[in-house]
C-alpha cells in the first residue's frame, strides 16, 4: 500500500520554502529543483529522488552548500525512521533512511563545503538524529527538522501550509540581511520561537487563526510541555554558513 497523497498544503510547503531560499541569494533559480509528486510522480518515486539528488549534489561546487528539503510523510520502520517516497510500499528497500541519504552523497562524490537538510515530515527528528551519526564530519553539517523522532508535524490548515514550513521561510526572510551568507542558527531559533508560540496558542487558548503569533505568549504565561515542537539538530557548523554560488 502505498503512502496517502498529503494534497495541497505539501506542495505549498515546498513551493514556499524553495522561492525564499531564492529570494534571499542562498540558491540561484538555475540551481533549484522542485519535485512534486502529484504533477510528476516518476520524479519522487525512490529512484526518482535518488537520481535528482545525486544530480544536484554533484553539481555543488566545493565551496558551495548543497541543500535537501523534505515536505512529506515521515514513517516508522521497524527501529528506524525514515522519509516516505510516493512509491513506499511500507517495506524497508523503499524508504529513505539517513543512511540512505549519506550513501547518494556518496555516490554523487559530492564536494559542497556545506550540507543542509531541512526535514518537513513526521518523525523528523529520528532521521535528523541519525544524519548527524552517519555523514562524516569532515563536512559542515546542519540539520533542521520540523518534530523529534517520536512526534508528528503540524498543518496550518487554513492556509494550507505546514506550520514548520511557513515559519522556516518566515524566518528565512527576516534574519538573512547578507547575501553572502545564510544564519542557519539565528534562522532555526527564529524559527522554533514562533513554531512553540503557535502550538502553545493553538492548544491552549483554542484559537488557530493566528499565523504570526506574538512572542509575548511565552513570556507572559511559560507553555506546558507540548509535543510536536520543532527541534534542531547541529553538528560541526558555525553560526553563519556561507551561501552556494
């Protein structure tokens, strides 16, 4: 059986994310691709994804930053977590796992200074986790993921659009001032801050029509301890990362 289509606000997520990271200098339009699985499912099949990966990483020049962005279902085989290709069959040799994802960096000998994985799904965590085992550290490596290993994501779905991604390119926007670099941290922290104020919003004072949510809420009344809050992961990477060219 293969994984239910996640409709519009996917596509939107990924549409999204991938016109800010164009918008603010960190990746040329020439050097983007989007791949969706409900206009070209042969491209986001697993070997679809595979051959576009590979690809992209190899066309990264060496000093430049390679970057992965999944919106998506994210799923649980077995120990292991792992991302859903539009051909996943709930067997193993269809997902992709973290290790997966080092063995096409492999494969496509990529030489990109930096390596960017931004993950959208359920479960992201556990694969995030995983990354930061599996790929060398000889590479500058960031992962940002949108839950943690045991969690599901969010939808924000009168604008039909995934909550991590929507604030994810919110922040993109405003912390990248320079061209010529990308502060993923200062970006991740921005994006976190408003992510737990709009789950704490939305639990507990029950009114979801709020997008841009005040940072107030957390101060003027501390939130429980809510689930599915994005969580970062961040290994061997300094706090400005230097955009591709």
């Amino acid at each position: 059986m293969q994984a239910k289509s996640l409709g519009r606000p996917v596509v939107n997520a990924a549409k999204l994310v991938s016109k800010t990271f164009i918008e603010i200098g960190a990746v040329p339009l020439s050097n983007t691709t989007i791949l969706v699985a409900s206009e070209n499912s042969t491209d986001c099949t697993f070997e679809g994804m595979k051959r576009c990966f590979v690809y992209a990483a190899k066309c990264v020049a060496a000093e430049g930053m390679f970057i992965f962005y999944f919106c998506g279902h994210g799923v649980d085989v077995g120990d292991k977590r792992a991302l859903a290709p539009s051909d996943f069959d709930r067997s193993e040799c269809t997902c992709i796992t973290a290790s997966v994802l080092n063995d096409w960096l492999t494969e496509a000998s990529c030489k990109a200074k930096h390596v960017l994985f931004a993950l959208d799904c359920c479960y992201a965590g556990g694969v995030g986790d995983a990354l930061t085992t599996d790929i060398p550290l000889h590479r500058s490596l960031f992962v940002m993921s949108a839950c943690t290993a045991n969690e599901t994501s969010y939808t924000i779905g009168t604008l039909e659009v995934s909550m991590f991604s929507y604030f994810l390119a919110d922040a993109m926007r405003k912390q990248s001032c320079d061209p010529r670099k990308l502060p993923l941290y200062n970006i991740m922290t921005e994006c976190c801050t408003c992510c737990e104020a709009h789950s704490y919003y939305w639990l507990n004072m029950r009114r979801p029509g709020k997008y841009r949510v005040a940072k107030s809420i957390l101060k003027s009344r501390p939130p429980v301890k809510i689930k599915r809050i994005t969580t970062m992961k961040r290994t061997a990477c300094p706090m400005s990362v230097a955009s591709s060219t």
